[in-house]
C-alpha cells in the first residue's frame, strides 16, 4: 500500500517515494532550550513521531535528526532583540549552558512521559559551530553576503525562488514600509553570523572569519541536518509557524550553498489552539505536562487527545475538551485488558487501519478503525490487531496498569466477601459503595473479586 503525505512545497499529497530504497532520512526542528515546553511545542513533536512511527511500520529505516538549539534563537525572528539563552541565563543568575542543559533534560523526560521516539541523533548547535562557519564561507565565496555593522547577512534578493515554501509575495514585501530594516539590503534577508557587541560579554561566543560573535538560528539547521542526512535528504518537519521564516531561510542558504534541492518533503503541523488563539510562551504558554499531571491527567491523556484531530487541522484545547479524551482513553484501556490473545490477526481491520495511517497520517481514521475492532464482538484476532496497530498509536494499549491497592482497601474487600459468602448482601453492596467512595471499584469474577482504579476527577480543574 502506497504511503501518501502532504508536502508543503507543493501544497499536495504526493506518493512518498525516499532517495534511497527502504531508507528514509528526517530531520525535525526541535526546542530552543531556554524554558518548559508547553504542550503546544508538544503537539508538533508528537505529530513528528507518529510520521516517524508510520515510515517504521512501511519497513523504512529511518534515520532521524533533531536540534536543541542552545545558541543564536533571538527574541525577534527580525534578526533583533537578545538571544533567548543569554537572556535566560542571566534571569536566573545561572551559566548558558546549564540552563540549556537542564531544559533539554525536562524536554527529554516529555518525550518519554508521552512515549515519543527519540531521534537517532540530537544535535546542539553550540556542538556544530565549525560546520556553521564553513557553510557560511561558502555562501560568501559564492556571493550570497554582505556585512552590516551588527552581521554577515544572506542577501536574499540573489536567490532567485526564495520564498517558495511559504509562497511569499516577495515584490509586495519589498514595496511595503522599511520598518525595522536597519542596514539591511532587503526586508526578507536575515543574519546568518552575529556580532558579540561587547566581545566578552556574551557567555557563548566564537571567533570567526568575521569577528566575535554567534551564528543565527536559522544556520544552525542547514549545517546540522546536511552534516547528518546529507545535502539533500527526504522528510523535514516542524510547525506551521516555521514556514514563511525558518523553513523559507533553510531552504535559501541551503540550496544557495549546494546548488541541489535541499529537502524532498516538508511536512507541517498545525497549531494547538485556546479560545481561538495559538498557544505559545510568547503569550505565557498554557500547562506544560508536569502541570497537567499536577491537575489529575497522565500525560497519555494528551497524547490521545493529539490522535484525535488531523495534524494538519488546529487542534481546540480546554480541559473539557482534555477530559474526554481521558475517559475515551481509559474505556479504550479497560476494554483492551479483557481480551484474550486467540493467536490470529484480523486482516480486514488491519487493511482499513493502514489505508488511513497511509493516507497522510490519517489518525483519527485510524483510531476509529481501532474502535471499530474492540467493539465488534465478532471479530476475531483483536489483541494481535491491536497490538500491530499501537506500534503507530504509541498509546500503550495493552500495558497493564500495576496499581498499588492500599492495605484499608484490601481489608474491605475481604470483609466484603465473607458478606457475599454469607449472602448478606445488604452489607455486600454498602462496602462496596465504601470502596467506591475512596476511590477504587471491584468486580465480581469467576476467578475471584478484581480491583480498579476509578479515574480521579475531584481535583480537575
């Protein structure tokens, strides 16, 4: 089965076809690590891992590459403001590195939290500045830069399809107001090295060809993904919002520096959005996963909720919203844990399941498929189905819960059943509303009672 995905470049499905047979190579913009990632970060790296996660069920070996960038992402996309780790580091009187290190520390414990893939390799920007610098001389040897007081700058009135992922209206941009260009030669070019305007001031600054300073954000993904997957390579992910600038720029120096097309498929996910707006940290953000699980959500809860929306669609959040999603989740769980393995696969349901994944990541499809199968009491090969299927999901359909029972709760359940072995079940039924009350549910089996965990949503917010 053919797998198709959505390519920003040419604004249509495209069969996906790799450069080399049964190898893909995917490079996906990862954190700046100055903060907590919000769960709107969050939803673009889920939607990364379930493409991921589908190239793995088609048989692809994927070698996959993501940044920290840990220097040169300013405040400002306009090549202005303070660097986001300077500014950070001496917020909390701490060195630049540290801060970078430990918020990639939390951002990893996320990924494992909502059981995403971590990539082959993880690259720091502050790791590759020696293939910064040499991806910038080949630009200045081929005529692609200029110096500005504060810069070495990509002119990008000489590369002539710039703009061509965001199909940016490049003549309007250049006739609009020239606010905020500074010594710029156009509105749309943009810093590829960065001056230290005090040489020793910064924590984090190198020599160079130019003079002290730092490289600029955009750079830093060009040198680092052809370092790794070549100059030009398959999959390139990210949000929407890194379309018209970041994406747009890489593309530019990247194939001004190589003369190929850099990147076959750009792929994008859209925004998680509350009360109509994007959620970002420029706005304050919204919870981050600790937050959520501080309010009674497991962080899989909003993994579902991601599966449930198209990635390409804006994604509504509120707790209301998240809340559903959790009591779908856990029926879906409870429903799993009484099947049985009978040792078959369920073909038609696996067909229907993998026309969906394959037909640009058409999850909410697929997890209707899934659905589908647990609740046709016909159907035969569920658990093996299911488990080929959360290969995709990554939802851990068929990990058991390993619930401590409190020592007051086992108590009552023994109580309980001498009731019931007694008949009285006057006495029976009230435990079992004790039981209930304190939070935990029995079921009454053949092989004896069976204890559950009830859904806490006495401190949902």
């Amino acid at each position: 089965m053919e797998l198709k995905l959505y390519n920003t470049l040419t604004r249509r499905k495209e069969v996906f076809k790799p450069i080399h047979k049964g190898h893909v190579g995917m490079y996906s913009c990862g954190p700046t690590v100055y903060w907590y990632q919000h769960i709107g970060n969050l939803r673009t790296y889920i939607f990364s891992d379930i493409l991921k996660r589908v190239l793995i069920y088609n048989k692809y070996k994927v070698r996959h590459v993501m940044n920290v960038t840990d220097v040169g992402h300013l405040t400002s996309d306009a090549d202005e403001g303070e660097d986001k780790i300077e500014k950070a580091a001496r917020k909390e009187g701490k060195k630049a590195e540290d801060i970078a290190s430990y918020y990639w520390k939390v951002f990893r414990e996320d990924f494992k939290k909502l059981n995403i893939i971590e990539p082959d390799i993880w690259t720091k920007a502050t790791e590759y500045i020696k293939e910064q610098i040499e991806l910038i001389k080949k630009l200045e040897e081929k005529r692609y830069t200029y110096r500005t007081s504060d810069g070495i700058y990509f002119d990008t009135s000489k590369f002539k399809d710039y703009g061509k992922l965001a199909r940016l209206n490049i003549k309007g941009l250049q006739a609009g107001k020239r606010v905020g260009i500074g010594e710029k030669r156009n509105k749309t070019d943009f810093a590829l090295w960065k001056f230290s305007e005090k040489p020793g001031l910064r924590q984090q600054e190198w020599d160079s060809p130019w003079g002290v300073g730092f490289p600029g954000w955009h750079i830093e993904c060009s040198a680092m993904s052809m370092k790794h997957l070549g100059e030009t390579f398959d999959i390139h992910t990210g949000g929407i919002d890194h379309i018209p600038i970041h994406h747009t720029n890489e593309i530019a120096q990247s194939e001004a520096a190589t003369g190929k097309k850099f990147v076959n498929y750009w792929l994008h996910g859209n925004f998680l959005t509350f009360r109509g707006e994007k959620v970002a940290k420029s706005k304050g953000g919204l919870y981050t996963v600790s937050e959520l699980e501080k309010i009674g959500f497991a962080p899989m809860d909003y993994r579902y909720l991601c599966l449930t929306t198209h990635y390409r669609k804006p994604l509504n959040f509120s707790i209301k919203n998240l809340k559903s999603a959790k009591n779908s989740y856990q029926r879906l769980k409870n429903i799993i844990s009484e099947i049985e393995d009978d040792g078959k696969i369920n073909k038609k349901y696996l067909r229907e399941f993998e026309k969906a994944i394959n037909d640009d990541l058409e999850i909410p499809n697929a997890l209707q498929v899934l659905w589908n199968l647990v609740r046709d009491e016909k159907a035969e090969g569920k658990y093996r189905t299911i488990k080929k299927m959360d290969e995709v999901f990554g939802l851990d359909l068929l990990k058991k819960e390993e619930i401590k029972i409190p020592n007051e709760i086992m108590e009552f359940v023994e109580e309980r059943e001498k009731a019931r072995k007694s008949k009285n079940w006057k006495k029976s039924d009230e435990i079992r509303e004790k039981i209930k009350s304190l939070g935990y549910w029995v079921d009454d089996t053949d092989k004896g009672p069976v204890i559950k965990k009830l859904q806490n949503e006495n401190n949902i917010q």
